[in-house]
C-alpha cells in the first residue's frame, strides 16, 4: 500500500520500508513544464517545497500506526544515516524509544553458503540482537532462508513456470509466500479488455452479430478505477482499450471464427506428482477435431520469433492433446494494441521438451532453489523489489 492510499486509515502494526534518500524522501523529478506564477492562488511555492511534501508525507506514513511502527533502511554509503532516519535517531525527545535492530550478523555475512543450507537461528522476523546498533531491514535475510514446502501434488500453472524461470526467487514470493502484489494500471486493463472480448465472442457464438456500440457499453461496464495512478491515466486507457476494441470488432465481424470454448480451464498430469493447471482464452473450431488456441495479450507486441518458441503455448498445446484429444494446428498470440496475430504450432520434440521444463522447474522448486536472477527487464516491474535480497546488497555496498 502506498503512504497516500494509507491517507485516512490506521493499522495497529506499520512496516515503512526503505527509508533511504532517492526512496523516502524520493527524488524531485524534473518539472514537465513552468506553471506560470501570476496564475497560482496560493503563490509560488517556497523554497525546498518537495522536501517539505515529503516531510508531510513521511508524517502521514509514522502516524498510521496505533501500537508499533517499524521502519526499515538500508546504510547509505560512508555510512551515512538517511536523512528521514537521521531526524528520529538524533532526536533525544523520540530516540528514547526506538529500538535498533541489526539483521545480519557478521559471521552469517561470512559464509552465505553455510546460512543457505540452514534455517536460520531466530524465526521471528524483527527479533531484537544484542550486536552492534545499526538499522538494517531483516526481511532480505528471511528471504533468502524461509522456504515454506510446496503442496503435494505439485500444481504449476504455465504463467508460475514461466515466472520461475525469470526469477526464481520472485515465484517464492508470490507463489509460496503469497505476498499479492497490489493492483496495477496494466493487469487492471488486460482484465477488463479480456472481459469485454469473452462477453462479445460470447454473444457472437449465440448468433448475435452485435454493434460495436454494444461491444462499447459492454467494456464500459466492465470498467474498474483500481490500479490508475490518477484519472489522467485512466483516461488514455480507456481510450486506447476503445479504440483497439472498435479494430477488434470491425476485424472479428468480417470473419467471424468458430469459437466453442471461451477461458477453457485444464489440468494436465504430468510424471512425479506433477500438474500444469491452466485456463486457455479461447478455443476456435477449425473442424473435426482441428483446433486453434488463442491468447489474447494487452502489452506491447513481441518479436514472432518468441512466440515459435513460447513455454505457455507450449503447455496449451500438450493440454489440448492430452486432456481433450484435439489436434492443435494452429497456435495464435493475438495482440490487441494493433491487432497484430502471431500463428506458430509445436511439434511432437517441442511437447516434450515442454514437459522436461516444467519437470526442471518442479524439480528446483522441490529442492528449495530460489535464488535471485536480477536483470533489468524483469526487476524494473517487479513488486517485490524493496524486499529482494538482490537490490539490497546492491544498494548496501
Ligand atoms: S527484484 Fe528482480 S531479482 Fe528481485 S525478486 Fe524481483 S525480479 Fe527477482
């Protein structure tokens, strides 16, 4: 949750992670344009403003909890304290009641490999230590030890493989902690865009070739605020999800497909107590027993190549084999940005390599392999980043 969503609300336990300059307070971005002075009621804005909203802000976030607040930093280099941290540790009125916890003992931070190995010594996560009084956050540490067993059979589903994949710890986070990231501009729109096309495919199959303006008042009900920063970026969503929706539309009426399963749920055994469990967007009939499976993606077209070799496609193709006996010919990425359809298909060698990767993945996950691997494409979205042991030593050095 963020300090301004927090506005209002009052919890009796609050975690303010990462009081760090460039974090808390957080960077002045440059100005997009001057707003002119003479126009401004209140006046222009005094000196050093953006410290000083931040400064209000910070108060916003200690004041929301009623029974225990606890902060988390990380030391700056030359050791030196933040300045949000600096203002309560140096101030004798509060310094009497803050209790300073080191989390990463010197002879654990020696031998990483022998900590790997071990649960660690104290379970509770924001445990006091006698060592020395620095402020470090505890939660990188836990991370890299507590990992709880996965339920037996093994259930993945194509999206959980893939997220292994690219960073095997952010799958123990979402997946084993169940830490749910908060909502998001862009999964709200693939949601509602997915919604709007499942209930216009479904009254296409009823044999009602329906309006764009209906297609329009389906979307706008299906609309939800949750996840735009500010009505201005909910606005150009819209818009776009309009617009890409009236392509759609005049596209899908010219040919209209065969479709006989709309968001096709599946669960396929595979060996070692193993299940890939997933839900396919929409199946078209292409007759007999021929089949083409479509995913619709809202993000920004890919490269065709990718989609050759795509695990999720992949996956859908083995379950449409094993689970239903159809014959999948044809396997589409329909990207609705610009209504670009990428058609690729797998072979017999592609299923089982399929297999064998999801029996890696399910392998490692068993053996409690969840290390990070940072890379720029994958981190610069992810929600668990504050917390991932990765960036902190990082930022620490
Ligand atoms: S920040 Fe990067 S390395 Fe850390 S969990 Fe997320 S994706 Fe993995």
């Amino acid at each position: 949750m963020t300090v301004h969503g927090a506005k209002g609300l009052e919890f009796p336990n609050v975690f303010l992670m990462r009081v760090n300059n460039k974090k808390f307070p957080a960077t002045e971005r440059p100005r997009v344009f001057e707003f002119p002075a003479r126009l401004m009621k209140e006046g222009e804005p005094a000196e050093q403003f953006h410290i000083q909203e931040e400064r209000r802000l910070f108060y916003v976030a200690l004041t929301r909890a009623q029974e225990r607040l606890t902060l988390t930093t990380l030391t700056e280099p030359k050791g030196k304290v933040p300045v949000f941290i600096e203002d309560i540790v140096m101030d004798p009125a509060v310094r009497r009641d803050v209790r300073q916890m080191t989390t990463k003992p010197a002879a654990v931070q020696q031998n990483p490999r022998a900590r790997a190995g071990s649960a660690p010594a104290n379970r509770n996560l924001f445990a006091a230590c006698t060592g020395p009084a620095k402020i470090f956050s505890r939660i990188a540490d836990w991370a890299e030890t507590f990992h709880p067993p996965s339920p037996e059979p093994l259930t993945l589903s194509p999206s959980a493989v893939n997220g292994y994949r690219s960073c095997p710890q952010q799958y123990l986070f979402g997946y084993l902690w169940s830490l749910k990231e908060g909502p998001r501009a862009a999964l709200s729109f693939g949601s509602i865009m997915h919604n709007a096309i499942k209930r216009f495919l479904g009254e296409l199959r009823k044999g009602n070739r329906v309006p764009f303006e209906e297609v329009q008042r389906i979307f706008e009900m299906e609309w939800r605020s949750v996840g735009f920063e500010d009505e201005y970026q909910e606005e150009e969503f819209k818009k776009d999800g309009l617009e890409q929706l009236r392509a759609f539309h005049e596209l899908t009426m010219a040919a209209p497909p065969q479709v006989c399963e709309q968001e096709k749920r599946f669960e396929l055994p595979l060996e070692n107590n193993v299940i890939i469990a997933g839900r396919m967007d929409q199946v078209n009939s292409l007759g007999l027993n021929d089949v083409e499976i479509v995913d619709y993606k809202t993000g920004r077209p890919k490269k065709e190549s990718l989609a050759k070799k795509d695990l999720q496609l992949s996956l859908y193709a083995l379950a449409a084999r094993e689970v239903f006996e159809w014959n999948p010919v044809r396997l589409v990425f329909h990207y609705l940005q610009n209504n670009q359809v990428q058609v690729t298909k797998r072979d017999a060698k592609q299923l089982e390599e399929a297999q064998s990767i999801a029996q890696e993945v399910a392998a490692d996950i068993r053996a409690g392999q969840f290390p990070p691997r940072p890379s720029p494409s994958v981190c610069r979205s992810c929600a668990y980043k504050p917390i991932c042991p990765a960036h902190e030593e990082e930022l620490g050095r």
